[in-house]
C-alpha cells in the first residue's frame, strides 16, 4: 500500500501498478477457479447461473460461450441480452462495459491492461489500464482487438480481425488493422 492507496485502487484508475501485490494476485486466482469451472459446463448447464455472477461485476444474463477468460471479471459489466461466442478474452485491469444487445464473436479480444514502451519499466513489472466502454447494439466481428482506452458507440460494427486502436462514433463500420471508418451508405446504418 502506497499512502492508504491499494494497488488495485490504482489500477482501476489507470495510474501505474504492482500486478504482483497480493491483493492483486488473490483476485486473479478466484477469477481463474472461476472461470476453470465455467470452461468445463456446456450450454444449458445450470451451474452456469451460479458462476457468472460471481466472476462478473453485472451479469445480466448475457450468453457466453466458453472458453471464455478474464484478468479478475469483477470490473466487466454486460447490459441484458448480450451474446459472447467462443475463446473471448477480457483483460479487465480496468471497467469494461458492454451495452444492451451487444453481440461479439469467437476470438475477440477486449484489452483494457497497457505495459511501458521503455524496456526498463517493463523489466519491473509496471503495467497500467484505461477503461472500455462498448455501447448498445454493437456488433464485433470474429478475431477483433479493441486496445485500452477506446468507446464505441451505440449500434458500430467492428469488421472482423479490425484492431481497434481509437473510439468508434455511433452507427459506424470499421475495419482494417489499424482500425478505420468505412464512408456510409444509403444501404448501411
């Protein structure tokens, strides 16, 4: 504890962290015993009901198809109806929020966690994060990365294997690596 600041405090607040501080560790550890147990039901398995809440900071019922795997979970929030398919990965260091009727695909990644440039800083450990925030009605294509930082409007599209490195507007298409705007159409939006 640095001054009554936890490291986790820190982290959620995108200031420079110990990912090794116990507090850290212990939560990482129930995350993975948690989501051990998940990975190994199948759709319809009831104790899926029991697991979600306690991995997840909001739930809400959304559909997740294992595997599915998370830093801690607790800082990820799903509005109701969202869909989650196959080997999504969340890295919650920070929030992550999921709108309403989100629908992602198999093997997207949602990266709230950042390591330093400089090669020193990285040789101690030191990370950081920036919040997610995905909005209602979006769509994220197959294999998609959304880096650390970004928001995405209600109703975006994310092409699939798009790395998403800046916010998305609302209603929007991108695609590509790095991630860019599509110009709209009457037959889009």
């Amino acid at each position: 504890m640095d001054g009554g600041v936890s490291e986790r405090d820190k982290m959620l607040a995108g200031a420079p962290y110990d990912p090794g501080a116990a507090e850290l560790v212990a939560l990482r550890r129930k995350a993975q015993s948690l989501m051990r147990a998940y990975n190994q039901t199948i759709d319809g398995d009831g104790a899926r009901a029991d697991l979600m809440p306690a991995l997840l900071g909001t739930w809400n019922g959304a559909t997740i198809r294992a595997p599915f795997h998370v830093d801690y979970g607790q800082h990820i929030h799903f509005g109701p109806e969202c869909f989650v398919n196959f080997n999504c990965v969340i890295l919650d260091v920070c929030e992550v929020r999921i709108g309403a009727r989100t629908q992602i695909g198999p093997n997207v990644q949602i990266l709230t966690a950042d390591h330093p440039r400089d090669a020193a800083r990285r040789a101690v450990a030191e990370e950081w994060g920036r919040p997610i925030a995905i909005g209602a009605d979006v769509w994220i294509g197959g294999g998609a990365i959304i880096l650390p930082g970004v928001t995405i409007g209600d109703g975006a599209i994310i092409g699939a294997g798009a790395v998403v490195t800046r916010n998305v507007p609302a209603g929007m298409t991108v695609v590509g690596n790095p991630a860019r705007m599509l110009p709209k159409t009457d037959g889009q939006g």
